[in-house]
C-alpha cells in the first residue's frame, strides 16, 4: 500500500479516535451535571445514600454540653404510574451526647427514625418541581435522652426550580404525636427548610439553607444557617459526593445548642439502579 494512503488512513483514524473519546468525555460530563442537579433536588428519581455527620456544641444548663450525630439517609425513587414517582426518604439518626442534661451525663444510641412519603410528578408543573405526602415520626431511640418516645404523623411536601445553575426552593413538613409514651411530652413541630444552590462548571456545588423547626409546645424555635461545598466525583465505579460545611445557630430553645456548629457529608449514588 501506497505510503502516503497509509498515512492518510492513519490520520483519519486518529482524528475519529479524538472525536470519540470528546464524546464520550462530554456524555460523561453531561451526566455528571445532570447527578449534580438531581443531588440539588429532594425528589429527584435517583437512588442515593447519604451519610451526614453534625456536630453542636455549647448545649445543656451550663452551655458546655455537646452534640454529634450521624443521619443515615437512604432515598429510593419508585415509578407508580407514567406520570407520577413516589420517593421515600429515611433518616436514621445515630447520636452521641455528653453532658447535655447535667456533667458527666451522656447517652449514645440510636434517635428515632423519620421517613417522608412524596408523591411527585414526573415532569415539572409550570417551572415547579412539586411533591406532596405524609411524614411519619418512629420512637426507635434506644435510650430516652435520644428520642421523644412518641410516634408522629403528618404532612410533608417541596417546592423548587431549576434554572441554569441555580436551584431554589422550600422543603417543610409538620408532625404531631398520636401515640407514644404518655409521661413525654406531646409533639407538634413544623419544619421549614428553605434553601438555594450554585452548581458550577466543575460540578462544585455551594449550598445556603435554613433548616428551622418551631415547637408549637414550648413555643421556641431552632434556627441554624448552613453554607456548605459539595463535590462531585467518581471513585472507581462508585459515584460520590463530598460535602463539608458549617453552620451559625441564630436561635435556639434554652439550652439547645448554640454558636457554630459543622457537618460533613458523603453521598453514595446509584443512577443506573433508579426503579
């Protein structure tokens, strides 16, 4: 074969060979930004695994009790129809207290679970991502210094867009106790977690939010600011998540928590598993 086909062979080959792989570098891309914006989304239809770690301090009578807890927070979308999903997300909290109630006093265990029901529709409603459903409260604590002793029922729901980079939204949900230990105090909380989210070219993700809670009980509110830096990335065949962050106790009930506290966080995702 002529020399100068051989190099015009060669030539097109290489040049297909660069194009495949800006193919596939940009469906990989693509999909990383796509994960990136489902992970900005409560309801999005993808199966993930969080494992959050917050830690509080300045907590108890004398303000030098402190809080740590790991929230275990398993979300599994299920298609049940062509146009609605049905996302379960549950949160396992496991918490390590010292010195909250009196020195020397601690307690670590497992706190009660939460697990919220959203029924969404597949495709957004005017702009709007929206889900709707009940939320139920589990007395799963494995000491009472970890949980309320009473099971909790109620509504929940989200409402968020997504424009180019940004998401903005509220998440809420409100929970009364219907049954429970009788010599604990009765629940009635509402939980409002508005929030914003950048998430740049590089799939970094900055998060402002509030995750507030008022007790209609006691009449106090729980409200800390969170700014916190997410990153996208891939570890081998697993996809994951970073997360590190702090957060600025604007109120909260007496001898609750106070100043700053931090998390950290690790998502495992599962996109090739959604149901």
């Amino acid at each position: 074969m002529n020399k100068k086909i051989k190099l015009m062979i060669s030539l097109v080959a290489s040049i297909c060979a660069v194009s495949a792989q800006a193919q596939t570098t940009e469906t990989e891309s693509e999909q990383a930004t796509k994960l990136a914006k489902q992970l900005a989304n409560p309801v999005a239809s993808l199966i993930s695994v969080p494992f959050q770690y917050n830690y509080d301090s300045n907590l108890g009578p004398n303000d030098d009790g402190t809080k740590s807890y790991l929230n275990i927070q398993p979300v599994t979308p299920f298609s049940i129809s062509e146009d609605w999903n049905l996302i379960v997300r549950t949160i396992v909290p496991v918490i390590d207290l010292e010195d909250v109630t009196v020195k020397g006093d601690s307690a670590s265990g497992l706190g009660d679970i939460t697990q919220s029901f959203f029924f969404s529709p597949k495709a957004p409603v005017d702009g709007w991502i929206l889900a709707l459903g009940p939320v139920g409260l589990y007395p799963s604590a494995s000491e009472d210094l970890l949980g309320g002793g009473k099971w909790g029922v109620g509504p929940t729901g989200l409402a968020l867009q997504q424009k180019g980079h940004w998401t903005y939204g509220v998440l809420w949900n409100h929970l009364w106790s219907v049954a429970g230990d009788s010599d604990r105090n009765n629940i009635n909380a509402t939980f409002i977690q508005p929030g914003i989210s950048y998430i740049s070219k590089t799939k970094s993700t900055v998060t402002l939010n509030t995750e507030s809670t008022y007790d209609w009980e006691n009449e106090e509110w729980s409200v800390p600011i969170n700014l916190m830096l997410s990153q996208l990335m891939r570890l081998g065949p697993q996809i994951v998540q970073f997360t590190v962050g702090a957060r600025y106790w604007v109120e909260s009930p007496e001898a609750g928590p106070e100043d700053w506290g931090v998390r950290a966080q690790v998502i495992l995702l599962f996109p090739e598993h959604k149901k």
